[in-house]
C-alpha cells in the first residue's frame, strides 16, 4: 500500500510550568531492516503518560502514548511474510524493545526490567501518532476477535494489574484491597481480581466511584474521604487479621501508609501506582517483622502477559469502560486524570476509523 508523506501526531509543550498536547505534522518513521511499521487505530492514554508529559519522572521523548493498537502495513527489508504479514494486528505497549541478555532479560519474567530496554514515549517516539516504528523480535501479535478499543486498555493498565494478582501470593476466596480502585489500572483490576476468584474491597476517593465499583464486581467500597481508619473497616468487612494482598494503583504516599496496616499476617503490599517524589513514606520494620508481611513491586507484563490478559477480554470475563478520544482533546483529558475524575480508560481514535464507545 501507498503510505502518504506526513502523519497526524500530538506532541508534549511545557512552557511556564504548565503543560499541554499540540497537534503536529511529521513524517512517516524510517524502517530498519527487522523492523516493521504500524499504522495505529487507536492508543489508550495511560496516567504514565500524563506524568511523563509533566516531566516529573525524567526526559521523554515529544510523542507519547504506550497503549497503541494497529495493523501492520510493512516490513524491514530484511523481513519477509513468512516472518510477519501485511496487515497482521499487533499492539504496541510500553516495552518496545529489549536487549535480550541483561541480568534481568535473562532472570524469570525479568524482561519487564530490561536494563536496555525501549520504552515507548520515553526513549522511543510513542503512539499518540498515527504510524509507529515496531522491532520485529519484539513484536506483540494480538489475535483477532476483540475490538482494538478494548484491547488499548490492557496493553498497559490491564496487563499491570493483572500481572500483580499474579504474584500477589492470594488464592481463590481470599480478599485482595485495590487502592486507587476508581482509576483506569485499578477499574480493570476490580474485574480481573473477581475472575480470578479472589474477593475485592475497592479503595477510593468520592461517592461518585462507589456504585462503580461495586458494577465492576467489588464487594466491598471504602470512600477514602469518609474513613479515618481504613484499616479497621478493611478488619470488620473481612472478619480476619487484614487482607492477603493489596495492590495499590494510585500515585499517593498515603495510600501507601495506609495499605501496610490493611494486611493480615503474611500479607502482601503490590507497589504499582508512583507517587511524586516529594511523597516518602514512613514505617517501622517491626510491623514487618511482627506479621511477615512482604513488599513487592511489579511493573507492566511480559508479551505473554499481554496474550493471557487479553485472554480474559476474549472469554468475556473482563471488559474495559472506554471513553473515546481525538488527538485534539488529549490535553483536556490529561487534566481530567491528573484531577482524579476519568472513568474507566480514555482512547484515542487514530486516522480516519470511527470506533464506537464502549460500556459495561
């Protein structure tokens, strides 16, 4: 196929402490020989990505966007279609590349902390565009069948909150607290969490996100602004010393403080959701020593991750709430996540297909 000269992109401006998107014309990327490219149908916008474009977490590159869903449209010169094929559906996601034979590519599941790696937005132009420049051995093929609007979603918030119920160490029946519950990463989360057979208790701020919540499948809500003391109603909902696990998927330094005192004995803390660097939190090793509570961190998915997260999209027991977008509102939408007040995930329409919003 033709590619024409120029794409439609958005780039990240900062001046004078603010920030916002500006629609920009740019060429088509150049092929390296592996390499194949990608016309976009649409990106999720992921709350790492606002926080990129703030600059707060380190340089980035002017394009954004890692939640890229596309078809590809050619091949390196030194591919051919035994390898990959003209208009197979694939998805860009935050790793583009990896090196392969780091300490962490070469540990179990340590390619999500690649020491070399690609990340989309960040060392690599990201998928806020219409066309994309993909490695070919560390290319995702989706399987066809789902919509791209919901398979955006999971690319990166799904994939990462499904990939920490993995390895949060709880089994089916027990309960799993989700702080930060109400947002993209932790709304997904609530529904792999009841597929997987485990019990929710959703943790956020506001009224608004109570009934959602409990749609997505959690029994249990707790307003962050109506409780002092989470801990104890963590205690009473469950009838037990404290959760097994809770994940928190918000950028907050309290909702960190107040998660290790939700944990029952052998609980497990999930880091996913970055707090600013000014938010430090404080505790004393007695608690952990007490209890033989664990932290861990855990970071997007592997390709495989992906594939399975996917998996429960295509079996119909997970189902993204998505808001379609353009290029040109993706700087009101930046305020609307950094206020708090998205629901479910927000995805941007890319070229001239017209994708339909999608419910629960």
């Amino acid at each position: 196929m033709s590619l024409p000269e120029k794409q439609k992109t958005a780039v990240v401006v900062r001046e004078n402490g603010k920030l916002r998107f500006e629609i920009e014309r740019a060429s088509i990327p150049k092929l390296g020989s592996q390499d194949v490219l990608v016309r976009l149908s649409v990106t999720g916008v992921c709350g790492t990505d606002i926080a990129l474009a703030s600059g707060e977490i380190g340089p980035t590159c002017r394009i954004l966007g890692h939640e890229g869903v596309g078809r590809v449209v050619q091949l390196g010169s030194g591919l051919t279609e035994s390898q990959v094929k003209i208009g197979q559906r694939v998805g860009v996601a935050w790793q583009r590349d990896i090196c392969g034979t780091c300490t962490m590519c070469l540990s179990d599941g340590g390619e999500t902390r690649c020491l070399q790696q690609l990340q989309s937005g960040r060392k690599v132009d990201g998928t806020f565009a219409e066309y994309t420049v993909v490695p070919f051995r560390y290319l995702t093929v989706l399987p066809e069948g789902p919509e791209d609007q919901l398979i955006a979603p999971i690319l990166c918030g799904g994939v990462t909150i499904y990939k920490a119920l993995k390895i949060c160490g709880a089994t089916a029946g027990q309960w799993v607290v989700i702080s930060g519950a109400g947002g993209g990463v932790g709304a997904l989360g609530i529904q792999y969490s009841k597929a997987m057979g485990f019990r929710t208790i959703a943790i956020d701020a506001g009224k608004e996100k109570e009934q959602y919540c409990y749609d997505l499948g959690a029994e249990v809500y707790i307003d962050v602004t109506m409780t002092k003391d989470t801990s104890s109603v963590v205690k009473e909902k469950t009838g037990t010393l404290g959760a097994t696990a809770v994940l928190v998927t918000a950028g907050s330094g309290r909702a960190y403080q107040d998660a290790m005192t939700m944990l029952g004995p052998f609980g497990t803390l999930v880091c996913i959701g970055i707090p600013p660097p000014t938010q430090l939190v404080n505790f004393h090793p007695l608690l952990f020593i007490d209890m033989g509570i664990r932290i861990i961190g855990s970071a997007v998915g592997t390709r495989l991750d992906i594939l399975e997260a996917v998996g429960f999209l295509q079996r119909g027991l997970v189902k993204p709430v998505v808001q379609m977008t353009t290029l040109e509102e993706l700087s009101e939408v930046g305020q609307q996540i950094s206020a708090g007040k998205a629901i479910g995930k927000f995805v941007v329409r890319l070229g001239e297909d017209r994708l339909r919003s999608s419910n629960l």
